[in-house]
C-alpha cells in the first residue's frame, strides 16, 4: 500500500525563483503537484511550497495534522526544499507551512484508499481478486519489479537480471530526448490501485537512486499511456495492457496502463478515469513531475481516449486513436439498430405479402454493404454488454450470483448499463417491469432510443427500396424491454439517464477537447464494425463543439485496414512528441492554449489520405490539405445516418415533428400504407435539423460519490468544479495549465 506525503518547498532567490514560483511576498503557498488536492488516493501527494524572498529553508516548519513533520525534509537535487511523509488519513487532512515572521501556508488534501473509489461512487459487487498475493478485499497488492534489456547483437528484448546481469557488450544502448546515452535496459513496476493492475515501465539504471525530486537522466518527464481493445465488463481484476513501445521508452518517456483503462475488461468512462487519475498521480510521485501525455490505442483503446479526454481534461494532452471509436454510448445505439434490423431481416416470415429483400436494399437500410458487418456487431457486442440474463455470466459472477428475471431478480445484471448505475441511475417507479416490482428497485436507466427513427429513408428517396418495403419494416422494428425481450412498441430512452449519458461524457460530445491535439490513424473499413465514418464522426462533433473546423484534429487514413499504416502508431507518438513540444516551447503568453495547438503544428501534423476509393484529398483554404468523405459518400454509414441523422451520429433520442406525406414527394403511399406508417410514427417523426432531446455538452470532472470512501452514491453526477487552487501542476508543463480552471 503507498501511504506517504511528499511535500516539498520551493526556495525563491531574488529574481529566480528555483521550483514552484508564485509565492506572494510574507506568504508560504503549498502546492499540491500530483494530483488535484481533492482526488488524492493512496496516501500520499507530492507537494511544493514556494518561500518568500530571504526565507531560511532551515526555519520552515512542516506539519500534517498535528505531526511535526519538519524533519522529513532537506533542499533537493532539483532546488526545492521537499520532503516525503506517511500516514495521510481517509478523508481531509491539513498540511502547513510556517516560518517565523511570515503568513503561514495551508493546503487541504483529500485523500482516498488506495483500493478506491476516487470519484466512481460505491463499486460494483462481487469483485474477485485474481492477483497472487491480495491483502484485503480491494486486491491491494505490494508492487512488484522486473527487468528486459535489448540485446545489442539481435535488437530483441530479454529478460534481465539484476543480480546476475549480462556483460556490458552484450546491451544495446540508447541516446534520450534530453541527449542521455544509457544502456538500454527497462524496468517494468507492476502494482494494484482502485482493485485492479497497474503497470509503469521506464528506461532504468539498476543500483542507481530515483527520486521524484532527483530521476534518473535520461528520464524526460514525458509519459504515454496504452490502452487494451474491445469493450466489456468484468467483476474481477485483469491484467494491464502492455507498456512495452519501443518507440517512447527509448526516448526517454515513461510508458504506464492500467487494468481498468482495458475497455475490453471495463468499459465504464468513470472507472477507466479515475485509474488513470490514480495511477498518474502515483507516477508522478515516485518518478517526478510531467510535461505532457500521450494516449494510443486501438479499438476499444481509442474509445478510453476519446471519452476519457473528453470527460476529464488533463489526463492526455494529445491522443492518438487509431481504428477509432467516438465513445461506447452513441455506438450502443447503433449496436441496438442493428440487433432490431437482424431480428426483422433474418426472419422473412415477418415481412409482408410481396416483400422480399435484397442484400443491396438491406444495405440501403443499414447504411453498409456487408450484412457481416451488423451481425459481428450484434453478436459480440449486444450480448456481451446488454444481456442481462446471459449464461454464462460475465467474468467474477457465478451462476448463483447472476440475475435471472424469475429466480434471482436481485442478482447480478451483468449489463454496460447496470455496471454504470452510479451514472445513469436506477429508472423511476413508473417504468418498473414485473422483475423490477419484485425487488422495490429499479434498473439503471437506458439511454437509448429509436422513437420516430424512419428506418431505410435515404433508400426510400433514393429509389433503393419501395414503399412497401420502408412502411413494412417501420411498422414491425419495434423495441425491447428492460431484460430485451422483443416488443412492438420501440426504445423509449429512459429519463434522468439519456440527460446523464451526456453530461458524463457517456456520449461524447468533443465540447471540452479544444485543448487536445489528436491524430486519427484510420484504414479501410473491412466490414467488421470497426467503420470508417467514426473518424469523420468525430470530426465533426469537434466542428459543432469548436464552431469551426477543428484544427486540434488530424486524420491519416492509410491503406491497411482498421490501423491505416503498421508504421502509423510509431510514427504519431513522435509526430504528436513534437507537436506538444511546440506548444511547450511557445512563449507567446498572449494566445490561449487552444490557439497554439492549431497554431504549432508540425509539418507532419497534417492529414494524409491515401488513394481509398470514396475518399479523397482536398485542399480548404486557411485550412490546408483535408481528407474528406465526400457528401455523397454514404455506403460506410450508419442505419441512423440512413434516416436522416448527421454523420455525427450523436442523437440519443431526437425531437419529433409531425409525419407529414408531402415530406417524401415524389414518394407517394397507398392508404393502406399511409395508416400504417400513421400507426408506427403516432407522436411523429425525426427532426434530425434540431438538437436531440437533453443533448449537451460533457460536465468536466464530475466525481459520483459525496464522501472520500466511497459509500454513498450521487447518481448522474455533480461536478468537482476546477481544480482546487495550487494542485495538479506536476501533471503537465505550465503551457498546458488551462485544465486546472
């Protein structure tokens, strides 16, 4: 378990001030550096305070509490005055600075178990520990260490041995961002935090000394994070993704993952948040201080970057999503219309008399050319994350345990939704179903919806598809209840949760990412749900966010499917390396940060397409060269982009207008077909040229507990507000800042 405070104090000579500056004069201000002062776990934080001018280091006294704590500390390496303590409590503790003759400093930090929760509320039940020594129920764990170092004869990595070492010869060698030449040899910290692994792998010197205030040198205070694929859910620890990138760890960065940020083991925004929060606020105090942080990361991994960027800024300041997805939320909608659009296609006794549909107009309707396409999504996805009733259950929960709407309605629902309840909330009383009724509960909420969705529009006016056709599969979609059994009647989104879907980041809507730079690496869609259209999906969102065209956002579209280039992921690391680094370097004090990173882009930040049928290359002036899906491009869509919705495809529920028949001209309907689609659009249909219902932007930090241990929940949210005053600073250079306000 970590249980220490490091606190260091900043000594201001002069004109130069050596460490943190900002000390007013007679005033002692502590700042907390690795994390925001009310997110701390573990118990331990690393602090700066900045002295007045003419202060003695060696008249400060330190406190935490009541403890004097003055004895811990001493004038380090890099000019601070700091100091490591132990013993932070759970909950508020105080921390002071004095000297004699000048106003004292006072910081509070809250601090929360290393086991979590942080900001996630009460945490799922049961969870089963999987690690080989646990201490308690929460999966705590000593860290452990270990070593590979890169043959210098095969360029490959081996295991290293600290206490039996290859010979000198034998290690390749490795020259850092900042010039340090050193062996090139890894080491690997393997612990646990918030119930699941961490992992953190750094270019090391074995038998040399680390400490926060004094790394090693050829550590370059830079850090990316990888991320796992898919999207699921588990009730037990997993593994961290891995951290070996042979691209950063030579130059210096550190490479850190962590379990939970595995969408494929969690897909649940808050969680896959708050273990970064925590791990990087470890990192920090062990390592040292950041200058900026890389995500990368394919499928699932893409996914965690976007939201997560999205919903908590400064964890990232550039991410590189490749094969992207926009987030889980607005994808499970187009999961639940493909999981409707099967159930009608593939059962022909439901359609009508003279129906019979073709692949090609059963793409006019889905908005792809390979059924494949909806029934890998579906099947993977639909019953991985929205059963709940699947046998088996999802990882940590036995049969017993398991929900079952006649035997067990309490159980465990192993569902996206129910694993995110503290977000969503339960649904209210009036839409409880009779499983619902026997517990005095409800289930977490739905946000989704397909209420007045015209399903095969644009093939309807295109020609592609009859009337019959359009009104046969309208009238018979239908929806699902609450344990997806089919009904006639379509999705209704669930209120309070289709509001929180956005306010969460669940649905991301790019409205707090300006201040992120992102390159989108991006192939061929292969007809296995990894569809192009989501990186123009982001796109524009960031347009709508942005109210221009995003300049924050590159997309290089290669030819390789899904990943674009199998150089693309190394290439960005170091394209997007130098394009912080720019902004870093920026001195103009004058534009916001925003504006720099449109502003420094390198040359390579820019997009590349390459020669993919449908897409193409265009110069827009004051912008440069843009790839685009041209307009008339729709065939790698989306059923909701068919019926009318933008690409943006961030609609949860739309607004409605009434079903009017000169809407379709030149269509014309029989009477018979117009009573029908009358019956099936009863309160109306899309208005897709409207905001959706409860549509807005992402609340940054929003935390869904209301104490530091967790026990109580606040459904859907309430925002942390900006960092308190003084904290958070170690997490990136000050030209990234603009996070903490």
């Amino acid at each position: 378990m970590r249980m220490r405070l490091l606190v260091g104090v900043a000594v201001a000579t002069g004109a130069l001030t050596i460490g943190v500056a900002g000390a007013q004069a007679g005033t002692l201000v502590i700042h907390v550096l690795s994390d925001r002062a009310d997110a701390v776990s573990g118990g331990d934080a690393l602090v700066s305070v900045a002295l007045p001018k003419g202060v003695n280091p060696a008249s400060v006294k330190m406190t935490l509490g009541s403890s004097n704590v003055t004895s811990e500390f001493a004038l380090r390496p890099n000019g601070s005055y700091e100091g490591l303590l132990t013993g932070l409590q759970v909950g508020r503790n105080t921390v002071t600075a004095e000297a004699k003759g000048q106003t004292s400093g006072h910081a509070t930090i809250t601090n929360h178990a290393i086991g979590g929760p942080v900001i996630s509320g009460p945490q799922v039940l049961p969870w089963v520990c999987r690690n080989s020594h646990p201490t308690d129920a929460k999966c705590d764990e000593a860290p452990t260490y270990s070593y590979e170092y890169k043959n210098a004869v095969t360029g490959s990595l081996e295991p290293y041995n600290p206490e039996s070492p290859p010979s000198a010869s034998a290690i390749a060698s490795t020259t850092t961002d900042n010039g340090t030449t050193v062996p090139y040899i890894i080491r690997i910290e393997r612990g646990y935090e918030d119930r699941d692994q961490y992992q953190i792998a750094v270019l090391f010197q074995p038998g040399k000394p680390w400490e926060p205030w004094a790394p090693q040198p050829q550590f370059d205070h830079k850090l990316l994070i990888t991320h796992g694929a898919s999207c699921g859910i588990e009730h037990e620890s997993g593994s961290a993704p891995s951290v070996i990138d042979e691209t950063a760890l030579p130059k210096g960065f550190a490479v850190m993952s962590t379990a939970l940020d595995n969408a494929g083991h969690n897909c649940n925004i808050v969680t896959e948040a708050e273990s970064l929060i925590m791990a990087k606020e470890h990192l920090i105090e062990e390592y040292g201080t950041l200058r900026h942080t890389i995500g990368t990361g394919c499928s699932g991994g893409s996914l965690v970057q976007q939201q997560v960027a999205n919903a908590y800024p400064g964890i990232y300041q550039g991410i590189l999503p490749q094969c992207s997805f926009q987030d889980a939320w607005s994808n499970g909608q187009e999961i639940s219309d493909y999981h409707l659009t099967r159930a009608y296609f593939e059962h022909p006794e439901k359609w009508g008399p003279g129906i019979a549909w073709t692949y090609n107009q059963i793409a006019a309707v889905e908005g792809h050319p390979n059924y494949g396409n909806a029934i890998i999504f579906d099947t993977v996805y639909w019953e991985s994350l929205a059963n709940p009733a699947k046998r088996p259950p999802c990882p940590g929960v036995t049969e017993a345990e398991a929900y079952d709407p006649e035997t067990n309605p309490g159980g465990v629902r192993c569902t996206l939704a129910d694993y995110m309840i503290n977000v969503f909330g339960p649904r209210p009383e009036s839409l409880w179903e009779e499983p619902e009724k026997k517990i005095g509960h409800g289930f977490a909420g739905l946000p989704i919806d397909n209420v007045g969705v015209q399903y095969g529009l644009r093939g309807l006016m295109e020609g592609i598809i009859t009337p019959a056709e359009f009104v046969d599969i309208n009238s018979k979609l239908g929806g699902a209840t609450i344990d997806l059994k089919p009904q006639t009647q379509r999705f209704a989104a669930n209120e309070p949760a289709l509001a929180r879907s956005y306010a969460s980041g669940a649905v991301n809507e790019a409205n707090n990412l300006k201040n992120v730079a992102i390159i989108d690496l991006r192939g061929p869609d292969p007809g296995a749900f990894h569809d192009a259209y989501r990186t123009w999906s982001m796109r524009l969102r960031l347009e709508h966010a942005e109210g221009h065209f995003p300049y924050n956002h590159v997309i290089w579209f290669g030819e390789a499917p899904l990943i674009g280039s199998s150089t693309y992921q190394s290439e960005a690391v170091v394209t997007m390396d130098k394009w912080l680094s720019n902004v870093e370097a920026d001195p103009r004090s004058a534009v916001s940060l925003q504006e720099k990173i449109a502003q420094d882009r390198p040359p390579e930040a820019h997009d590349r397409c390459s020669n993919i049928e449908g897409f193409e290359m265009v110069n827009v002036p004051g912008v440069g060269p843009v790839c685009e899906a041209p307009p008339a491009q729709t065939r790698f869509s989306t059923p909701r982009v068919i019926s009318g919705e933008e690409i943006s495809t961030d609609k949860q529920k739309c607004q409605l207008r009434p079903l009017e028949a000169g809407d379709y001209y030149p269509i014309t309907f029989t009477p018979e077909q117009w009573a029908a689609l009358q019956k099936a659009f009863p309160t109306g249909v899309c208005d897709f040229s409207k905001l959706g219902v409860s549509q807005k932007g992402t609340v940054p930090w929003q935390t869904y507990q209301s104490d530091p241990v967790g026990a109580s929940v606040i459904y859907g949210g309430k925002p942390m507000g900006p960092a308190p005053n003084n904290t958070g600073e170690g997490w990136t250079s000050p030209e990234f800042s603009e996070w903490l306000r």
